[in-house]
C-alpha cells in the first residue's frame, strides 16, 4: 500500500535517530536543563532573529496548544479562532477542558481576516453587558492552516497590528511550520513570525522529529511561571535531553528548511498530476496537504493501492479527500500514485 494519510507515519530523519543513538548511554540532567536543550534553545532564537524571549520544549501538538493558550489567557476569558481551527475541531476539547472557551469566527480557506477580528474585539467591548460574557483575551491562528493555505505577509502583519491595537496576543501554531515556511508561494520568514506572533510554536512532529515541538516566546514577561503549567498539562519530558537533541539537529546546516523543501516537491508534483488529469481541486493548496475532489468509482479504487483521508462526509457522487506528503514522501510512491489515478 502507498500511504499518504498524514505527515507523521514515519519516525524520524536519520540524523536524529544517529545523534540519538550516539549521545543514549550519556547522562544528563532532566527536565530540559541540559547542554543539547540548551543548545537547541539557542539555535533555535538564532535562527529567529531574536535577542530577547525563550524557548521551551514540549512534547506534542495538543499539549503545546492547550498549555500555550491556558498561560496566555486570565480565567475569563477564550481564544478567537476560525471556526476550521485545529483546536475548535480536531483536539477534543482540549481548551475548553482548560476551563476556556474557543471564540470562532469564520473561516476564509482556513484563515483568519483582521478586519473581523477587529470588528469582533470592538463590538464586544461596545456591549454594556460584556462583562457577563467570554472575553477574547487572544487570537490563535495556524501556519499552513488545517487546509493547507498560507498567510501571506501582509495578512500576518494585518493580524499582527489588530492584536496590538486591542493588546491581546498572537498566538501561531506552527504544527506544520517547516512545510509553510518552504512553500514555493511563501513569502513569510521564521523571523517574519518571531516579529509578528507573540507567541508560536515549531513544529517537530510532523516535520522530521519522533516528537515534540519548540514553543518560542518573544518577549520575556508574556508566560511567566510557565515552567510549572507546562508540567500541569502533563507536556514536560523528564528526559528532555531526548528533545533537545532532536531540535539541536533539526536546526544544525539548514536541516528542518530541507525537510520542509523535500516534502513541497512531492506535493506540487503530485498536485500537478491530478490537475493534468482532470480532477478538480477542493482548495488549492501550495503546502504538503492536497485536496482533491473525487468521483466515489475513483476513490473507492484508489483506496485498494493507497491510503489517505476522506475530509469530512462522504458525498453521494464526489467526495473531498486529502492527501498528505511529509519529509520521508518517497518519489517512486508519488510516482506510482500518479500512475493509478
């Protein structure tokens, strides 16, 4: 079977493992203190452009979001985000299991617009009554997004300046980062992100590690005490060695852009095939996840040679489905992909 289901069925970029391998019977101290946590703390803010901040390793997606958010929001109030948002549908409720309410607004091919953020802070605060609702005390956004869109530049910096204007932080999950930031469109930087979120996230998951993610903070006094919070929500690695490890890698001669690059090729290829073949596109997508609209004969032959998503309910004639390239995306399969279709 070929297997396109999502981007992070493999283990890991052999160098990682290798390094792994190399530092196993080492001993250090725990909880992040060592010398490759700090090192990869290091490489990391380098690689952002930052002088000021910190970074911390966490050790999945889910947790990162629901720690993130809960330090960044007081008790009364939730997150704006698109009603597609990654955490209003697919993390079971995790922040609202934090005691906070995920605020949706609607989604534009998966992204956010400034103009309605800023129409929702305004209007809520014009409301002699708001103090009996939810505040929105943040805006969350993801970078690609769950549909694999980007934001360009001048959205993000939009975004950026409502949040300011309202004093309520930015927060990007950067899941999918690696792959966003080599995108053939892409014109936003790492530093771009480190200039214009207050707070994001790295992805290692889905983007070469065996897990975790690295949490950048770019101003010292936004999360303080955040040590304790990330071991409340259960996303402290006592061996966090193993983490830095895999960061301090990822980040050594331009690895993690690679990864990221390598995963982009095999999408548009894979892209370029199902448009010269007549299938309709469900969004356009210039990131590693493709939407494809497919006759229900073609899916259900397709499904008897590879493995992907159907995104969302399966229609009566056609069906939306995804599928998903990652660092590890083999030629020869995209190749024998292409030539089922």
């Amino acid at each position: 079977m070929l297997h396109f289901d999502c981007d992070y069925m493999e283990g890991a970029h052999p160098d990682i493992l290798r390094r792994l391998v190399e530092t196993n019977l080492e001993q250090t101290v725990g909880y992040g203190n060592d010398a490759y946590c700090r090192r990869a703390k290091e490489l990391i803010k380098q690689a952002c452009g930052l002088t000021e901040g910190c970074v911390h390793l966490l050790v999945g997606g889910t947790q990162t979001n629901a720690t993130v958010i809960d330090g960044l929001l007081a008790r009364h109030e939730g997150v704006l985000a698109a009603e597609t948002a990654h955490i209003n549908v697919h993390e079971s409720g995790a922040i609202e299991a934090s005691g906070h309410k995920v605020l949706t607004l609607p989604a534009h091919e998966g992204k956010l617009r400034a103009e309605e953020v800023d129409r929702y802070v305004t209007d809520f605060y014009r409301d002699e009554t708001y103090e009996h609702m939810v505040a929105p005390g943040m805006v969350y956004i993801s970078q690609s997004t769950e549909y694999g869109t980007l934001y360009s530049l001048a959205e993000l910096e939009r975004l950026s300046a409502v949040c300011r204007k309202h004093r309520i932080p930015l927060y990007v999950d950067g899941a999918r980062l690696g792959y966003a930031l080599a995108a053939e469109t892409a014109d936003v930087t790492l530093q771009d992100v480190a200039r214009l979120a207050d707070v994001f996230y790295i992805g290692g998951t889905k983007v070469g590690a065996l897990f975790g993610e690295a949490v950048v903070v770019t101003r010292d006094d936004l999360l303080p005490h955040f040590f304790p919070l990330i071991k409340q929500h259960g996303a402290l690695l006592a061996k966090g060695r193993l983490l830095g490890i895999q960061f301090e890698t990822l980040f050594t001669d331009g690895l993690y852009l690679r990864l990221g690059r390598h995963a982009i090729a095999m999408a548009m290829k894979l892209k370029r095939a199902f448009v010269s073949k007549g299938y309709r596109l469900f969004i356009d997508s210039p990131t590693n996840q493709q939407f494809v609209v497919l006759p229900n004969e073609d899916l259900d032959r397709l499904m008897q040679v590879a493995t992907f998503e159907i995104w969302g309910i399966r229609g009566e004639r056609e069906t939306p489905v995804r599928f998903v390239t990652s660092w590890a995306t083999r030629e020869a399969d995209v190749d024998a992909l292409i030539a089922a279709l």
